[in-house]
C-alpha cells in the first residue's frame, strides 16, 4: 500500500490529532504507522538537510495584505467577561504567485506581555491544526463548552507566562490555503520553509517581537517540524547574525523521533502496561527487526498484528480515557478532560460569526481539526530527526523532550529510547518533581538535553494535566529544572520493604493444613445473636427506595476468649434466593472489608461528602450474588475479643476463625447451607482467599456434606509472592517511567529477591533510591489525586473521589448508625485498618494455588492495571512461576463498548486485567468490575468484542 493511499482514507477517521478513532472502523492511523514499520512508504527519507544554497533572508520576505491592526480581535463569540490579554488572528502570504497564505492566533500574556517571551505552537499530524488542536483544546486561554457556542477560561493557559503564537501549517491544515491546488503535495521540507517564511513576515507585521527571545513548542509529528525549524533558524543566524528570530530553545512532546524507537517502545510499552500477551510480545523481540531498512519479516507482521489488534476501542492518545461515543462516557471525565471535546471545537470553529471575528477569509470556510488531502499528499518524511537534535543539542540552545507517561499512540517508552540513541551523559540524575503537592512527573537533565515526564497525561498533555503542564512549560522557559520536593518515608513501603530485607519474623515457608484437625461440629460455638435481630431496617441517611434485605451483627468464634468477628450481609434485590453467596475479605493485614470493600468499592452504597448521608452504587456486586463481608481477624474493623492476646495474630488463627465463622453464620441463615459459595479479596487476601479454600476442602474430604459449598475463588491485586512482588514492582515503576534506567539497572544486577537472606547492601542502595521517586504518589493508583492535594478538584480520576475514606469514616464513627448496624459497646472506634501484630505470613501462597487449581474449583487472579503498590507486573510474574499451559490467549474483553481489560485462560486459572483500575478495583472501574464479577460466577470469560 502506498503513502497516498493510505493517507487518502485517513481523512475519514484521524491522525496524531484531536479526533477519536474507534474500533469497528478501519483503524487508519495504526495502517499509517504501519506502513512506516514495514517500509512501503515512498516518504522516508534518511534526514533533512540545509540546502548548501540558501536563500538571504530578505528572499523570504513576502508582499502582504493583513495588518496588525487588522487582525486584532475585539472578542470572541461566547468568550467570558472580563479578559485581559490581547489576541490577534489573521493570515501571512508565505507564496503570493501561488496565494499560499497560513493562519494564525496570537494569544498575548495577561501580565505585561512586552517583557515576556513569544512561544511558537505547533500540531502535528501531519496536517492537524494547531489553534484548533492546540488552541482551544490543550494550552490556549479558552475552551469550548458543550453548547459549542460559548467558551471558558483555561486557569493554566501558556499565556500566563508567554505570548504563544499558534500556526496553522502547512497550507490546507485548519484555516491555512492556496490557491494553487499543487501546494497540497507537501512535505517536511516545504512545511519548514513556509513556517519560516511566516516568521519573518510575522515579526513585520508584529515588529515588537523582533529579537524577543523565542522558543519553539509542538508535539507529535511536530517532533519534525520542531526541530527541522529550529536548524533553519540556527543555519540563517550563522550567515546573518543580526536575523530577528532570537531563537532560545525548544521543547517536543510526545514526539515521532525515531521510527525504530517508536516501533519498539510502542510494543514495549503494550507488554509492560498489560496490553499484551508475553507470547505475542516475545514473538516481537525475537521476528522484528526494526532498524532495517527493508520491510519486516511475515512472522513479525503477523505478531505486530496480533499485538495491534488488542488495541481496539482504547483511545490512541491516552491508554486509560474514556471514548467520546462509547456509553461509558459519563459527566466525570478522566482527568478532568472532556474526551467530546474535539467535537465541542469543531462545532464552534465552523460558525460564521466565529469565522468573522477570526478574520477567517472566504466565509463559510470548512475548518476541520486534520486534513485529510495533505495526508494522503505527503512526500518527504526522514525515518529519523536524532541527528537534527544531536545537531541543536550543540548549538547552545535549550532543548526539552517530555512525554505524558500514558500516550498510548507515541508512548514515553519511544522518548526513553530515543534518547538513549542520542547517548549524552547525565548531569541531574532522574528525580520526582512536584505540582501542588502530588508529583508532576520525572526530570533528568543531561548533557545539553533535558527529558521530562507528565504523570497521568496523555498525547496532549496540557488537556490532561493542565497545571502540570503550565508548571512543566514554566521551567522550560525560565531555564530551570521543574521543581523537586523533600518528602516523608511511606510507612506502608518501610513495611514491605521489611518483607523484602527479611528483617520481620513473620515470613515462613508456607501454611498447610493441620494433619489432625478438628471435626466440623467442633467449630459450633454458642452464639448470642440471631437473624432476626440481625436485620437492619434502614441505615441512617440511606436513598429511598432500596429492595434489598441487609444485615449485620457478630458471630462468635471462640467463647472462651470472647472473640467475636463482625459481618455484613447485602441481599441481592433481584431474587436472591436463586443467587450465589460471596463471602468478601479486604486485606492489609488488618482492614475492615465492610469499611473499605463495603462502603468505597463493590457495597450497594457509597458515602456522600457530608459523611452523614448514603448513594446508591448502581454497580454494586450484590446485583449478582448476595455479598457477605467479613471483618476478620479480631481487632479489625467493630470485629473485637475480650482478650488482649488475641490481637497478636497471623495467617493461621485468621483463617482458623473465617472457618469458624461460617459455620456458624450459617446455623443463623441456613437457606445458605449448600448455597453455590465463592471467596473473592484483594491485596493481602491474596493470602486470606486460598488459605480459607484450602482449609474449607480439607473439611469437605473428610465431610463430603460440609455445609460450606465452595465452587470458586478470586483475588484481586494480590500479595501472592514475595519474590515475584518485588521484582515485578520494581519492572513495573521503570516501564511506567517512574525510576530511572540506572536505578532499574542498578536491581536488576544487584537485587535476588528469591534468596532466604537479606538483601545487599547495593540493593538497598537502589530500591531505597526506587522508592524515594515513589513519595507523593498514591500507593493504592499510580495516577490518582491525593485528597489533602491542593491539587485536589471537583473532578477526580475515574468519577472516584479520593476522599471517599474520609467519608466513610465519618459515618462509621456516628453513633446512629453504629446502633442501626446492631454493633456492640457504642460507642466504638471505628478505623479503616488497625495496628494488628503479625505473627505468620508465608512468603508465598502460590503452592496453594496449585493445590486448588487441581481441586476442581473456579480460580481466577485480576489485576487493575494502574495499581502501584501491588502492579499487574506482580500478578503476571506469579502466574509466570505457576507455569500452567494456556487454553484460551490472550485478548481484550468489553464493557459498554469500551476495553475493558484483557484476559488470558490457562488451564484450571484465569487471569484478568481491569483497564485503568487501580488497587481497589470496583473503586476505580465500577462497571468493569462488575462485568468481570458477574463473568466470574457465571463460569464464562468476560465478554469479547465483534
């Protein structure tokens, strides 16, 4: 397929741009960048020279019809009250034999723009508008609103720090034309020589701008024309010192640097964020040989084919945003960014009056946010722009590369290896720095280059992350490194590490069942409660409405001691005498499942901000099964004894008493006795869930009528191995750009996880660094809010409200709804996870999976893929060392048309991710969750995609 072919059809759908591509379309952009792969482009070329010729720059001075008079704009339609920056927008004749003139918007500074720098903004595409793009979707002073008609004011637009002149090239991009229909074959070359073109008439028009100091910004395939530019500049300044282009620095983000780096980023990227299988991405690394100039082998193409295929219906430019068409779009967008919002700008830019007040000529004029003929028409492109930076890299000026750290179409893996092609020494070692409190991203600073991440943004990293980005632009411009933090130690990172020094005597080899154990009928104990007095009429502050039974009280354990463990049980509303009953465990050690599983993530209700009052979870997993929670062991949650020793506790009195439990409870609901019963738990149930299977069919051996029917097992984001742990987490911050590669290379040669001993003193050294780049992160989501942030707003990530535990331990501390919860000695201090001494706790739970996995019984791992403190690295790992055979491979699974996350059936195990989840899965993913539970005990994968 050739270049203008494919390109001809890209038109329909979009390139690096604002435009949405979703699956059941021909996903042209992945064809394009295929045909790059595969070399059967005629547009890749080795490089961009200067011509040796070139012309003087008064050459490039063009007769001109605008003014600046003229082009400035007394305001825009829809635009708020009050704005004090000058903006002007008009056109600069770049060819006036072929009336080739390109569009421009100029956004000057609020704050006294005479002594501020002038910032050049670029799109990429090619051929995608920059002042629609960049303009009035990432880092312009307004955004569109819904109505299409109206706009509002960007808080962290450049313009607070600089005038930023948006231009829209080349000619046939957004506003931008010819008259010559030629001028739309075009190409790198003629892209930079009209863009300079534009600057020195520009700066006739704008002559206070002369020798102002000058930088160059764009992202994506303006990672071309950024540089290619800038070397048009430097090359004029050395046979014309006195040119008025005072050209300081530039920056590129999320850039097309290197087609080699970014063929194998990308797919290292795919593997490391868990977007494919290990298979297919070993079939990569051993069949493809991207740095060849010829085309890759058949058995590359057919792994490169496999791996894009799982990319369907995930937006290209950020691998966790919602899709604008898709049915789980909701009012509480990812990050805070609308992803309808290309829609919003399309609609504004397309009406007349619009057009009018932004002196567009030959009204109508169609704008579009990419041109599909100036894709389908582009000539020269070098598979290359290293050189050029080697080249600026040189010459003095500053040169930035950042990368929002989850683009999915040119991730920060392809930057990272871009760079370590360039090989430049490091001056300022990779180190976290901050925004408001929350880290911003990475920064190190080499020799003449500095690379910089933006934590949680996308290919536009300014829509996503605005006031990281602002924060980011500001250092870019004032020459310095973003801003670091001194942080606190992480008590929960000095316990694990604890586990991974081997300093703690709580790590033994394993926990296996007693040989002589007690009979079933030895665990009855006398109880006090009783169903009836069990039922709970309404909790305080509840919606109206609710048709389902709950219930809550205690069920002694041991009498002797006085230890009784606390529960809550939410009936399904729909039938619930036909449904499963799930018994769900949280982790810690030590945290309350009702608090936490319960009231934040698969609960039927979840916690208003005025900790007094109740909302209805429309995803709570009582919908499918009547769920059970545990609050266990003793001291945990309103779970207590009356004997001190009680709260030192481990692994084996835990699940001594869940059993106990049960058994019990179920003398108090016997319509559960030989119910289908399931055990799910995240975290450190991870040890919880398999110990208590283990021992519930120890029991059914020597009592086939055991009243406990257990048919399956789940555990989320959970501790399964210590070494697998470590090791997969360390692998996890590096791939996701949150540790250096000296660091990572620093573990890996330093660090043996499996051994029985502590840890070198290298080691140390290095996870000790690793973790220090952790600090202000939240453990639990590698891009979360933090609730005490200032950088905290009303729109969190995923529609989760990282303040929701402070909510819920409001409720639960009040004393009306500690009575209506039937709890006893009110009032009681509730926590969310209490300070238990730990006493046993193998360094490895996976010999139980095995032994379950051959039990007959459902056993299914899953992972949220954004987790920090337990990555789906960890989960992948441990499966590794399982070494089951696969029966069905790995593929995407859907929810609401939208990827859901990925799963993969071995024999007797399933694994599945959650897409964009993070350690508290149904917090985070809902309605993934959901789907996925409901698939779990249904006995079926969770759902493919035609």
């Amino acid at each position: 397929m050739n270049i203008s072919s494919v390109l001809s059809l890209f038109l329909i759908f979009c390139y690096l741009s604002a435009q949405q591509c979703y699956a059941g379309e021909v996903d042209v952009l992945r064809e394009f960048l295929k045909a790059r792969r595969v070399k059967t482009t005629n547009v890749i070329s080795h490089g961009v020279a200067v011509a040796e010729k070139q012309k003087s720059v008064s050459e490039f001075k063009v007769p001109q019809v605008g003014s600046k008079e003229n082009d400035k704009i007394s305001s825009l339609p829809g635009q708020p009250s009050g704005i004090n920056f000058a903006q002007y927008s008009g056109y600069v004749t770049v060819n006036a034999d072929n009336g080739r003139a390109l569009f421009y918007y100029l956004a000057e500074s609020f704050a006294d723009p005479t002594t501020k720098p002038l910032v050049l903004w670029l799109n990429g595409g090619p051929g995608c508008s920059s002042f629609g793009n960049g303009g009035m979707v990432e880092l312009g002073p307004f955004r569109v609103n819904k109505d299409g008609k109206t706009l509002w004011l960007n808080q962290f637009a450049w313009n607070n720090v600089a005038n930023v002149l948006f231009l829209e090239s080349p000619a046939g991009v957004g506003f931008s034309y010819s008259n010559t229909s030629s001028d739309y074959t075009t190409g790198d070359e003629k892209t930079r020589q009209d863009s300079f073109t534009f600057l020195i008439n520009w700066m006739e028009r704008f002559p206070e701008y002369k020798n102002r100091d000058f930088y160059i910004v764009g992202e994506s395939y303006a990672g071309h024309y950024v540089p290619q530019l800038a070397q048009l500049i430097l090359s004029h300044k050395k046979t014309e010192p006195n040119l008025v282009i005072n050209l300081q620095g530039i920056a590129a983000g999320n850039a097309l640097l290197d087609d080699e780096t970014w063929n194998s980023g990308s797919y290292d990227f795919y593997w490391t964020h868990a977007l494919i299988s290990d298979e297919v991405h070993e079939g990569i690394v051993k069949n493809c040989n991207f740095s060849t100039e010829t085309s890759t082998s058949e058995a590359c193409d057919q792994y490169t084919s496999e791996a894009d295929s799982c990319q369907a219906n995930i937006y290209d430019y950020n691998t966790y945003s919602q899709l604008c068409n898709s049915s789980a779009y909701t009012s509480l967008p990812v990050n805070g960014f609308d992803p309808c919002s290309p829609d919003y700008v399309d609609n504004y830019l397309n009406t007349a009056e619009v057009q009018k007040a932004l002196n567009v000529r030959d009204i109508p004029h169609f704008w579009e946010s990419c041109s599909g003929y100036i894709h389908g028409s582009w000539q020269d492109s070098p598979d290359t722009v290293l050189p050029i930076y080697k080249e600026l890299m040189q010459s003095g000026i500053r040169v930035w590369i950042y990368s929002g750290d989850i683009d999915h179409i040119l991730p920060v893996t392809t930057s990272r290896y871009g760079i370590d092609k360039i090989k430049t020494p490091v001056k300022t070692a990779w180190y976290p720095w901050f925004f408001q409190g929350e880290v911003g991203g990475y920064a190190v600073e080499y020799q003449n280059l500095t690379f910089v991440t933006v934590r949680g943004a996308g290919h536009f990293v300014p829509s996503y992350q605005p006031g990281r980005a602002l924060t980011m632009f500001s250092s870019f411009i004032n020459g310095t490194l973003p801003p670091g933090f001194d942080w606190e130690a992480d008590v929960l990172r000095e316990f694990l590490k604890a586990r991974r020094t081997k300093t703690r005597d709580v790590v033994s080899q394993g926990l296996a069942v007693a040989e002589k154990q007690r009979s079933v009928s030895k665990f009855l104990v006398p109880q006090a409660g009783s169903k009836k007095n069990d039922k709970i009429s309404a909790l305080p502050g509840q919606p109206k409405g609710i048709n389902f039974a709950q219930y809550s009280g205690y069920v002694t354990v041991d009498a002797n001691a006085g230890r009784a463990l606390f529960y809550y049980l939410a009936e399904s509303p729909n039938d619930p005498s036909t449904k499963p009953l799930l018994l769900w465990l949280n982790g810690g050690p030590g945290c309350s499942s009702f608090g936490n599983g319960g009231m934040v993530e698969l609960g039927p209700f979840r916690v208003n901000e005025d900790g007094k009052t109740l909302w209805l979870n429309p995803f709570a997993w009582n919908k499918v099964a009547n769920v059970l929670f545990l609050e266990s062991p003793a001291g945990v949650g309103f779970s207590y004894s009356n004997t001190s020793s009680d709260y030192t506790t481990g692994d084996k009195k835990t699940r001594q008493d869940s059993f106990t439990f049960l058994v019990n409870w179920m003398e108090r609901f016997p319509e559960y006795k030989h119910r289908d019963f399931y055990i799910v738990g995240e975290s450190y149930a991870g040890h919880y869930v398999p110990q208590l299977a283990q021992l519930i069919l120890s029991h059914k051996k020597t009592k086939p009528n055991l009243v406990i029917s257990l048919q399956g097992i789940a555990t989320g984001n959970a501790l399964l191995d210590d070494e697998t742990w470590n090791s997969g987490s360390y692998d996890f911050y590096w791939t996701h750009a949150l540790i250096s590669d000296e660091v990572h290379e620093g573990i890996v040669k330093n660090c043996n996880f499996s051994t029985e001993t502590s840890t070198s003193e290298a080691c140390d050294k290095y996870t000790s660094e690793a973790d220090s780049c952790q600090a202000n992160i939240y453990s639990y989501n590698t891009y979360s809010q933090l609730c005490n942030s200032s950088a905290y707003t009303s729109l969190p990530i995923d529609g989760f409200d990282p303040c929701s535990a402070d909510y819920v331990f409001n409720y639960l501390n009040t004393a009306d709804v500690q009575k209506a919860l039937n709890v006893r000695d009110i009032p009681q201090s509730w926590e969310s996870c209490s300070d238990i001494s730990w006493e046993d706790s193998p360094h490895t739970v996976l010999p139980i999976f095995q032994e379950l996995m051959l039990s007959g019984i459902r056993v299914w791992i899953y992972s949220g893929d954004i987790d920090h403190i337990l990555p789906v690295t960890t989960s992948r790992y441990g499966i590794d060392k399982i070494k089951t055979p696969i029966k069905t491979a790995w593929y995407p699974w859907f929810f609401q048309g939208e990827v859901g996350g990925y799963a993969v059936e071995y024999q007797n195990l399933t694994f599945v991710t959650v897409r964009g989840a993070g350690h508290f899965v149904p917090s985070y993913q809902p309605g993934r969750a959901l789907t996925m539970f409901s698939s779990f005990i249904n006995g079926t994968l969770p759902p493919g995609f035609n």
